[in-house]
C-alpha cells in the first residue's frame, strides 16, 4: 500500500475511534491511563527484550553514544513512563472547561469551551518513551494519536503500543485512538506532514534537523519543539557553591536530551576565581572542554586540558559530555550572548542581586528561565503536567513543556431562541 493510503486509512479509523474519546468522561479516560500504567510494568520484560533489539541494532549501525542513551529502554525508565501514565490521571480534565461566557443585548448565549485538536501525528527519533508519553497525554485530552517513530526504535515502539492498547480491554474507547505509523517506509513521514484533511495537527520531536524538515514541508499545522543550546550563567553576585552544583547537574545529569547546559558564561568579575573551581568540576565530570581564549589562559596556567571553541562550538546542540565556557560582561553580556546563539529553550542564572536576576529574567526570550536552578528542571513531570509531549520554543498558544491544555483547542457555543441577523 502506497504511503499515503496507509496514512489516510490509520487517520480515518483514529478520527472514529477519536469521536468515542471526545465524548467520554475524564473517569473513563483515566482508566484507560490505569490500566496502560498497569500494562507497562507487567509486560517490562517483553518490553525490554524488544529493545534489545533495536540497541543491539543500534550498536552495529554506530549510532553515537547520545543517540543510544535515548533509545534505551531500562526498567527504572519503563516504571518512570508508567509512573508518568498514572500521574496523569490525577491531574484536572481539560476537556469541557468553559474559558468564556456571556449574554449579548441580543440575548445570544456565547460560550467557549476547551475541545480535542482530533487527530494528533507525532514525528520522533530514537525515543520510545515519546511513544507512552504521547499517547497518554494525547488520550487524556481526548485526541487520537498517529505515532511515527523511527526505524532505529522500532522494535520498542510496536511493542509498546501493543501493550498500550491492552489498556483498553474492558472499556468502551477503541484502541484505534493509538496508531502506529510504519518506519520501514521513510515515505510515510512526507505523507503524515501532507494529510491535512485527516489530520489536524503535527509536533515534530528530536534532532534540529528533523524539526527544520516537519515545519518546512507540512501542510498540516505544526507545533515547533526546538533543539536546546541552553545556559547557565554565573553572577559576580553567585554563590558558587551553587552555581557548580547547578552546572554539573544541568550539563551531566542526561546529557542526552534538550534541557541539557551546552554553554557556561562566567561574569568577568569573578572568573579568576570561579573557573577554576568549574573547570576542574567539570574535568571530573570527564565533560570536554572548549573555552574562549580568555578562559584557556587560565585552563593552560591549571593544567587542564580543553580546546578553543570555534564559531560553530557556540550554537551546536552536543548531546554529550561537551560543554563551552566563555567570559562574559556581566548579565548584560551573558543576554547578548545568548540572544546571539541560544535556542530560545532554557536559559539559568546563578546570583543573588536581584537586579541582575531581574534583568536575566526580562530580557532573555525564551521558553523557560532558572533562578538558581538547573535547567533539568524545564520538563513537564517535574513541573507537575504528568508527563510532556514536547517543548515549544515557539511563541504560539503553547510555549515552554507542553501537557494536557496545550492539547485542546475551543470551540465557541452560541445559544439562541430564534434570533436572526439583521
């Protein structure tokens, strides 16, 4: 079957079963959400096996290290998307909220309330874990998902949405509201972006270039999660206790994944002091270094081996243990600096003058800020939306980790009793 006749038969039979969803309850939703949580720890070992097969694919292919990391499957993260479905189910409904409503002089009734997109596609790389995330937060707000991860995961993500769809014996939603699209055809990609009768919206999920794809040639809508060059920057006002334990932990928690640190900006005033405390931290770390030549005078004076960071080093996504440093004047700098290379993801400030934390705060254009916080923390679990289905560095109505609202979209009642238009 041709791609687009696959994407257009999966689109119609999700938009049918999505009617079923859209029109149940938020307990008939949770259950749904209950039984996959309970799904995905009892059948962990399947789960696992099967993504031992696309890392041992992955390996001999030589996929990098990063790229690995986020295709593997363990059962501490199995129990973490588990854990994820379950916490969803706590949260309120998004459905049916009445955002506005009024009487006009006509006597006209106006109610808007909050309603499913319908059909939701996702286009990821190399992370099954979208494949729970997505799913859940997409059935909790009453949308139907096209899921189309990549070949490389592609053992653990068929086997996860039959284990998924297990969590719909015993209700009265069909599973259909889960499709898998097939990887093994890169055709299917172009196809979903194009189906814009069917469906109705798209979020791209996964490398810089992957998105630049989604957004250039969908003719669906499309949320834009972006890559993440994100930093921290250190005040002369820092405590710099602090600020190492905030650097290390948002560069080498998971270096893997957007909210990760790939540069360090260190306030001028206190970098013959600061550095070397962070770059020895880092070295530690066994984080490869690239400064600017400022900051290499004194990694070379220490002894500690880094390189020069190129024009390149400052926009590049690492993904791995590889961080830049640069000096910079003041908060003022470090805001030109990442207006100049930042992503418009996460940006954190470590300091204590408020004046320096409000400017940071003001000025920076972007999805998330850290006040003395690493920026780990810009994900929808830990702040408290369950899970997430993506971060949007866009500026449309989602912005930052995007959970259950920024799945739905309103619809406008307006209630009568035989007026007309004059």
């Amino acid at each position: 079957m041709a791609a687009t006749s696959i994407i257009k038969d999966l689109a119609t039979r999700a938009r049918l079963a999505a009617r079923e969803l859209a029109n149940s309850s938020n307990a008939q939703r949770n259950q749904i959400l209950e039984n996959i949580s309970s799904e995905l720890e009892k059948n962990s070992h399947l789960i696992i096996e099967a993504n031992q097969l696309d890392m041992e694919a992955a390996k001999k292919s030589g996929m990098n290290q990063s790229l690995q990391d986020r295709l593997l499957l363990t059962e501490a993260r199995i129990k973490s998307m588990a854990n994820a479905a379950k916490n969803i189910t706590k949260l309120p409904d998004p459905l049916n909220k009445v955002l506005v409503e009024r009487t006009l002089e006509n006597g006209l009734h106006l109610l808007q309330k909050s309603v499913p997109f319908g059909v939701v596609g996702m286009v990821y790389e190399a992370r099954p874990n979208v494949t729970v995330d997505a799913a859940v937060i997409l059935i909790k707000s009453g949308n139907a998902a096209l899921l189309r991860g990549s070949s490389s995961a592609e053992h653990s993500n068929k086997i996860l949405i039959e284990v998924m769809r297990k969590g719909f014996a015993g209700t009265s939603i069909s599973p259909e509201v889960i499709q898998l699209v097939p990887s093994d055809d890169r055709g299917t990609v172009t196809a979903l972006l194009k189906a814009s009768r069917f469906v109705d919206l798209v979020i791209p999920r996964g490398s810089a270039q992957l998105i630049r794809t989604v957004v250039d040639e969908a003719t669906v809508p499309t949320i834009e999660t972006g890559a993440g060059v994100c930093h921290v920057y250190v005040d002369k006002s820092a405590d710099f206790d602090k600020a190492i334990s905030i650097l290390i932990n948002s560069k080498c928690d998971r270096p893997s994944v957007c909210n990760a640190a790939e540069t360090l900006l260190v306030d001028k005033q206190i970098s013959d002091r600061f550095l070397p405390l962070a770059l020895k931290a880092l070295t530690d770390a066994n984080v490869i270094i690239n400064v600017d030549s400022e900051s290499k005078l004194v990694a070379d004076k220490l002894g500690i081996q880094t390189k020069l960071a190129s024009n390149d080093s400052w926009s590049t996504e690492y993904g791995t243990l590889e961080i830049n440093i640069a000096q910079v004047d003041g908060v003022m700098g470090a805001i030109d600096h990442i207006a100049k290379y930042g992503t418009k993801h996460t940006e954190a400030i470590v300091a204590q003058d408020d004046l320096a934390i409000s400017a940071f705060t003001t000025l920076n254009d972007c999805a998330a800020v850290m006040v003395n916080a690493s920026t780990r923390f810009t994900d929808g679990e830990q702040m408290g939306f369950g899970a997430e289905i993506g971060i949007s560095n866009q500026k449309m109505h989602a912005r930052g980790p995007m959970g259950l609202e920024q799945m739905t979209t309103t619809t406008w009642i307006v209630s009568g009793n035989g007026q007309i238009r004059n």
